[in-house]
C-alpha cells in the first residue's frame, strides 16, 4: 500500500518562528487602476453573481493609500492579521477561481500584493481583484516549467506561495476519457513539484519564505484496489509538501499542506450536478479559506479538516481490501 499501513497524519502546530517581520511593501502599482466594477457584475466566475457575505468583504478592500489595518478584523482573528500582514506578497497558482480565489480575496483584504495565476485569466474579468492595483494576474500553465519560472521570477520576492491548482474530475470521467489521466498527474503532482522547486530556490536566496499547497482528504486514503487516480496524485501531494519541509527546514522556510474534505466550489458542484449538498460534511468557501489561512498563519506542517470527514477517512483505511472494494465513488 502506497503510503504505509498505519501512516497517520498529525497536524503539528507550528514550531517555527514567525516570518520576520517584513519591510513595508510599496503598492506594486499593476496596471491602471480601472473604474472599479459594481460588486454586483463581479463573480467568481464570470456572470456568476458573489454571494452578499463575500461582496460585503470586498467593498471592504483597502485601496491605495489606505492603511491594510483599516479593515476590521473579529477579535479571534487580530492575532492572526498580525501574523499575515508580515507576508506581504502572496502568489497564488489556482488563484482564478475557487479556493484560490477565495484566499486570494482574503489576502487582499489584509493588504497583500498578489500574484493570481491560472491559465485562463479570463476568469476574473468584472471580478473586482482584476484592475486592482496590488494585485497581478498572469496566465500561467503549472505544467509549463518555463512559464512558471518566469511568472515567480517576475513576481519575486514571494513571501508566500499557495498552490491550489489542481485537476480533479470522476472516476467516471477519466475511464470516459483516458487522455485526461496524464494531465491530472502533471498538474497534481508535476506542476506542484516544479512551483516549489523554482519558488524554493528564490526563497533560499532571500532567506525567507513559505509554501503552501492543497491536496485533499483524497489522499489520506490508502491505496486499494479501485482507488482513485486523484486520490493516488494527492497523496503524492502530500507527500512532495512532506519531502519540500524536510529540506527546507534548515533555511527557515515553512511547508504546509492542507488536506480539506469537500468544498463547496463551483468546480464541485459543476461535477455534481450543479449542486454538492449531498457531498458528507461539506465545507463553505469561507469556512476552508478560514482554516487555511490559520494554519499558514501558524506555519503549520499539516491541515486536515473537517475532522468528521479525516475520522471517516481513518476508519476506511482499517477496513479490509474486499469491503474498502465495495466503496461508492
Ligand atoms: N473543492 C473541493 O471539494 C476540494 C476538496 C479537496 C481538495 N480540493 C483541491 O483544492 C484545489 C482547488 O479546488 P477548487 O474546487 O477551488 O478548484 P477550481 O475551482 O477548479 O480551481 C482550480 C484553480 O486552479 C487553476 N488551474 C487548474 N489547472 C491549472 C493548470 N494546469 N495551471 C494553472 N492553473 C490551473 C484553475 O484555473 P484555470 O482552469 O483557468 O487554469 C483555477 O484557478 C484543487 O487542487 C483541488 O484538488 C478541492
């Protein structure tokens, strides 16, 4: 079994220190500012419209010459501003849409430069955070090394770099189409092992840094026979955030990893039907951007949420190979 029998995963708390304290970025100053967008022609995808809680968040937005610190945090959340704020400029590979996007908004909120990428930028067009002046979006492919060298070089220094790009379709789908296997893989796996393989080697240079990846619940599950393709690449994930930390903890970069259940993205509820309610413990948005940037806050090795969904995840893996057979994918 790929993985070990027994292999658990333990979310340490954070050891590490904080990241310095950073010097005060100047705004990067990207594009013209254009006539913001009503909130109301902005979605996540384009002609979608945002929910109330998220345009609330954003009309909330510091712009230039507004102190980042004007946006009003909940109490339970000032200590980890303080902590975000010091990393200032953020790229985000996935940052078009979903939970990319959703941290990306976050981020914004807390004053960070960004750099947004995913390969059709066109996702964010009437999106608010396009025509922002702190953040930058850039059409990158993550299976294309050489984009992905020139995008963090670009964009460089980086603070920290999440990596949310990821391809997951059913198992349905991929037995549909045996081409859409490879490209699951380069993405997956390839496409994170490259993204923190350039941003570590800037990262070392400048002394500093964090990466962030987000693999899934999927790949906490053993391999077993019927397993999916997604499962196996997220494991692998998983498993290049473990590698990645080993050996940058020595250079006092942080890895995180986070492992979430279901979100209720529109990627989700596109390979649903149009609706992932029935998906088990189904997370909000908002909730999975909440834990993630907690656990990047705290430089925490591993993130695993909802704890129902990691319990059951726990229990499958104890199951003999002919009941964990009969699994309903
Ligand atoms: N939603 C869930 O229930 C769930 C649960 C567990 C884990 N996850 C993981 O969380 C991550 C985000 O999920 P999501 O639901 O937010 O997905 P999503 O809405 O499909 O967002 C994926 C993002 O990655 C970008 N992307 C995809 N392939 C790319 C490539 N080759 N190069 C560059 N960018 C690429 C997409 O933009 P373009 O298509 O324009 O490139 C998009 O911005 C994925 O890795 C997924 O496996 C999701």
């Amino acid at each position: 079994m790929a993985g070990g029998a027994g292999h658990r995963w333990r979310c340490a708390a954070a050891r590490g220190a904080r990241a310095g304290r950073g010097r005060v970025d100047r705004y990067a100053g990207h594009g013209a500012s254009a006539a913001r967008p009503r909130l109301e022609e902005a979605g996540p995808l384009a002609g979608e419209p945002l929910p109330p809680d998220r345009a609330r968040q954003l009309r909330r937005l510091p712009r230039p010459g507004r102190s980042p610190v004007a946006v009003r945090l909940p109490e339970r959340a000032r200590g980890l501003h303080g902590a975000a704020a010091a990393m200032k400029r953020i790229m985000i590979i996935g940052g078009t849409r979903g939970i990319g996007l959703a941290l990306a908004e976050h981020y914004a909120g807390q004053g960070a430069t960004l750099a947004l990428c995913g390969r059709d930028t066109s996702r964010l067009d009437g999106h608010p955070l396009a025509g922002h002046p702190q953040v930058r979006i850039e059409a990158v492919d993550i299976t294309d090394r050489a984009a992905l060298e020139r995008a963090i070089g670009a964009f460089n220094p980086v603070d920290l770099l999440v990596v949310t790009a990821g391809q997951y379709t059913d198992a349905a789908g991929i037995a549909a189409d045996p081409e859409a296997t490879l490209p699951v893989l380069a993405t997956n796996v390839g496409g994170l092992y490259d993204a923190f393989d350039i941003a570590a080697r800037h990262m070392r240079r400048q002394g500093h840094g964090h990466l962030a990846a987000v693999a899934s619940i999927a790949g906490l599950l053993q391999d077993y026979p019927g397993a999916s393709l997604y499962s196996a690449s997220k494991r692998a994930a998983i498993a290049i955030c473990d590698t990645f930390r080993k050996a940058l903890e020595p250079f006092g970069i942080a890895v995180t990893v986070i492992v979430p259940g279901y979100v209720d993205t529109a990627r989700l509820r596109e390979l649903n039907g149009g609706d992932a309610r029935r998906k088990p413990f189904l997370q909000t948005e908002a909730q999975a951007v909440r834990r993630i940037v907690a656990a990047i806050a705290r430089r925490e090795a591993c993130c695993v949420f909802p704890w129902q969904l990691h319990l059951q995840v726990r229990l499958f893996n104890l199951l003999p190979g002919f009941l964990q057979r009969l699994r309903q994918k």
